[in-house]
C-alpha cells in the first residue's frame, strides 16, 4: 500500500503522522527537536530516520511504498534551508519525494483546514505566519532569541531570571520567582543558579521550560510574573497585528489559530490574546497537531502528481 508521512518539527519535540494516500492516519510518533538549526544536522536526520522507521515498523508499512514526506520544520523558511534539509534528508536512501515547509505553514493549514489566515505559533519560539486570499504570505518574527522570539517560552523564562535577580538585589518589585525557579530546577544556591544559566549545556527548551513557573506564580497573584505574562501576550498579539496590517486588506477580519504550548496551555496569555485582538482577529480553537496541515500538503501533492 501506498503511503505517505506528515512530520511538524519544533524546537522541543517532533510529531510524525503515518497515512493512506486518501488522507487517513495510520500511525503517530513522538521524537525530540526537530529544528535543525539548534539540534544539528546529524541529530536532526537521527529524528526523521527514526520516525520513519517507527511508522513503517507500528504500521506494518513498507518504506519501498512510501511517496512523500512532507514536512513542516521550525528554521526552514529559506530557500538555502531547504536545500540543506533536502540533501540531508537524502542521505536517508529513500526513494520517496520531500516537500519541506515552515512550522507555521502546516500549523496554518491544520488548523484552520485551509491555507489562508494566519498561525500564531508560540512555544520554544515564536512566529505569526499569514497567508492572504491572494496567496501572499507576510509574516512576523521567529528571528531566532537573539534577535525575536517575542512572547515565547524562551523569552518568558529569561524574562523572570532577569527581573527576579533583579528583585533579589532590590532592583525590581519583590516577587517569588527566583525561589520558584530554584526550587523547580533543584538549584540549593546562587553558585548553583549562577552556573545552570551560565552552562552551556543549558538550551533554549530549558530556559523556555521556565514559563510553567512563571505562569503558576502569577495565577497565585505574584506582580512581576503576572507583568511579564501580560507583557508576553501584548507581545504576541503585536505579531498577529503586525501580519494583518501588512498582508490583509483593511478591515477584514481574519482567522487566527494558535499552536505551541505557550499559546495553547496558559490561560492567562489566551485571555491576552483575546482583549487586544478583538475586533480584528477570530481565534479559532485549534483541534488538530500541526503534523495534520503536513499530511494535508502531503496529499495535494499527491493528487497533483497523479498517484
């Protein structure tokens, strides 16, 4: 039986989807990053291979029969990215045709079942991706931390390690953050704190991973946690606005889906989201992986190439 894969690569985790060529999910695997620019390419083509292994192996697939693996990969908006993936993909042996596409893309695509409106993704990083009725795409950050990442996970956490060493030397607000964080961390010291985020073995996810306490303590009142979640969806929605402004006509009301876990898993931030965004914007609740949007290119391009 012929068959394809839809994979969504993020900084944190990749999801792969095993599925018929008339669109029905077969099998699901769950593997490490797949952003290539932070995991490195041999750990990224260690991800892939794998998914495929495992989907070909828990569905009883063969990978002689696979066409397709479409792909939606955080990093992999340019041209030069997609010719890296592609030719260290192929180094894979498969027989099969790649089709490699932003995260945000097939986020877009599952989540509204169209490629048109926009997909606000915030989880490790950020990104809002539009697509207009004329099939223009206009998007606003996902530079990377140095530069973006506006309302992240990432960006989040380093906010709270910034203003809570800033509290602990009575330059900010009291707050609860740093004994939070060290407790979550397992940290007994500022040596301990000094050194987790000094050490390079400490990644963008960890300091993202953060975000959790953050959100805790500003549910249970804390003033700069709660300062820094709002400040994270003003962020957030400045992205949306700013896609809307620059690729949609005046006045249209466009659809907006949200991915990622900062978007989806607090609340606090959805709430944001929905007080600046009202008037302009329809969030619409987002059902599906982003892995599906994969699988939906997968098939166009199927059906387009007559198989």
């Amino acid at each position: 039986m012929h068959w394809l894969i839809g994979i969504d690569g993020g900084g944190t985790k990749t999801v792969g989807y095993a599925a018929d060529l008339t669109g029905k999910i077969l099998g699901r695997v769950e593997k490490g990053p797949g952003n290539y620019h932070t995991a490195g390419l041999v750990n990224f083509k260690a991800v892939i291979g794998c998914i495929v292994d495992e989907l070909a192996v828990n569905c009883s697939l063969s990978k002689h029969d696979l066409k397709v693996i479409s792909l939606g990969l955080a990093g992999a908006d340019g041209i030069r990215d997609k010719d890296i993936i592609a030719n260290t993909l192929a180094e894979l042996g498969l027989s099969c045709y790649y089709l490699v596409n932003g995260d945000a893309k097939v986020a877009l695509v599952a989540g509204l079942g169209k490629a048109e409106g926009i997909a606000l993704i915030a989880g490790t990083g950020s990104v809002a991706y539009g697509i207009n009725k004329q099939g223009h795409v206009t998007r606003a950050g996902g530079w990377g931390h140095l530069a973006s990442d506006e309302g992240s996970g990432y960006w989040i956490g380093r906010q709270a390690l910034v203003r809570g060493i800033k509290a602990a030397e009575q330059r900010e607000k009291d707050t609860v953050l740093v004994p939070m964080i060290m407790e979550y961390l397992g940290l007994q010291n500022w040596d301990e704190m000094n050194g987790y985020i000094n050490n390079r073995a400490t990644s963008k996810a960890d300091i993202a991973s953060l975000a959790i306490v953050v959100a805790t303590a500003a549910k249970d009142g804390d003033m700069v946690a709660a300062e820094i979640i709002s400040q994270a969806g003003d962020e957030l929605a400045g992205l949306v606005k700013s896609v809307i402004a620059r690729g949609f006509s005046p006045g249209e009301r466009v659809s907006v889906c949200m991915y990622g876990s900062i978007a989806q898993n607090i609340p606090l931030i959805r709430q944001r989201l929905d007080v600046v965004l009202a008037g302009s914007a329809e969030i619409v609740p987002a059902v599906k992986e982003p892995a599906a949007g994969a699988v939906y290119i997968g098939l166009e391009w199927v059906r387009d190439n007559n198989f």
